[in-house]
C-alpha cells in the first residue's frame, strides 16, 4: 500500500481554476458495485493490492473535491493523504449497503474541515489566477484564442468568488452544482437536512453572483 503516492495534478498560478475545470472520468470500477464491493471486502480482509486498486479509482476524485474546497494544491494533496488513511483505518466499518462513494465523500469533507480549521488563524487566500499560460496554444485561431481566454476569465471568476463563500457553503455548492450530486445525496454526505443544504446552495449561488458581478465591474473601470 503506498498512500502517500498520488498522480501528478496541474500546479502554478492558475491552479485553482483549473480544479474547479477537472471533470473526473467514470471508470469501469464505479459503475460495477459488484467488482467494488469484492475489493472492499478483499481490502478488509488485509489484501494490501485490493486496497490500492480502491485508491486508484478514487483518488484523484478525493484530491479533486479536496483542491476545490481548501483552493490549494498543497493542501488538497495532504488532505488525501489523511482521508485514505482514514479509510485504511476505518473500513472495516463500512457498510456494504451503502454507497461507498458518499462514504468516501463524507470522509473527505470531514478531513477538509479539520484541515480548514487549522488554518483559521491565516487568512485564506487563493493563489492568484491571473496567469492563464494554457489559453494562449501555439496554432490555435483566433475565434478558439477567444473563447478559451473567456473560459480561463469564468473560471477565474468564481474561484475568486469561492472565497467570499463559508466553508459549509463552499462545501454544499461544490458538492451541488461542480460534482454534480443531488441534493439528498450532498444532504447524506453532509448529515444534514435536505431543506438546510438547498439554503446553503441559494445562498452561495448569491454570493457567487455578486462576487463575480463586483469583479468585472472593478475591470471595466480599470
């Protein structure tokens, strides 16, 4: 087993509008609960190479999550490391009749949380996503420059905004509306209710609003 050992992520100025743009692939594994839960219950009984094919699958969906609630590399990379070995250490207590996704979800948010809380003293800053290196692709024509520009700029935009955001909003609009789960499914990860979590998520979709309609009002006067 070699938790500490992750896939390469983009790093650099703009690190963090390129995590709210990973869009993680369905792998064969997520799709076949029958294939995950022998490898759960292989992993269990201490089959270290079962538990490492979990990882496989999964991290870069944990360091994904985790890089767009804490808005950094580094942190989203120490952040997976603990959430897998919590699972190690807790997977015996998996419940095969959940999904264990969501499980894994809920760890990861938990682990976030104890990260974000260490550093309440620091003032929590995104790196500056000025640097847009990517958009200007040797060959590309001028209308493809423009729109990728364009799409650097939205990203830009809201992981700027991210900040203006509480961490549990945080949490409930990147759990809603960039992972793309249900409310009732961001409600269970969250133990919370499904009509506290819909609050979160209109009133972080609000702030994301304003924060970007400030922003780009700050650069037409500029």
């Amino acid at each position: 087993m070699r938790i500490g050992e992750f896939t390469k992520a983009p790093s650099g100025a703009h690190e963090m509008a390129l995590a709210i743009d990973i869009h993680l692939p369905v792998t064969a594994l997520t799709q076949n609960q029958p294939a995950l839960t022998r490898l759960i219950e292989r992993a269990t009984a201490g089959d270290a190479a079962a538990f490492e094919q979990i990882m496989i699958h999964s991290q870069q969906r944990v360091l994904a999550i985790a890089w767009r609630i804490l808005g950094n590399e580094a942190d989203a990379r120490d952040a997976s490391k603990e959430v897998f070995l919590r699972v190690y250490k807790y997977l015996k207590r998996f419940n095969p009749e959940q999904d264990f996704f969501a499980w894994l979800y809920g760890i990861t948010i938990n682990v976030c949380r104890d990260i974000a809380k260490k550093r309440q003293r620091h003032q929590s800053r995104f790196t500056s996503l000025t640097e847009t290196g990517e958009a200007f692709a040797v060959g590309a024509d001028q209308r493809g420059v423009e729109e990728i520009v364009q799409r650097s700029q939205e990203r830009d935009l809201i992981a700027t905004a991210l900040t203006a955001l509480s961490y549990k909003e945080r949490v409930a609009v990147v759990l809603r509306d960039i992972e793309g789960l249900s409310t009732d499914e961001v409600a269970r990860i969250l133990k919370s209710s499904a009509t506290t979590v819909r609050s979160q998520i209109s009133s972080a979709r609000k702030k994301l609003r304003i924060s970007c309609r400030q922003q780009m009002g700050r650069k037409e006067q500029s």
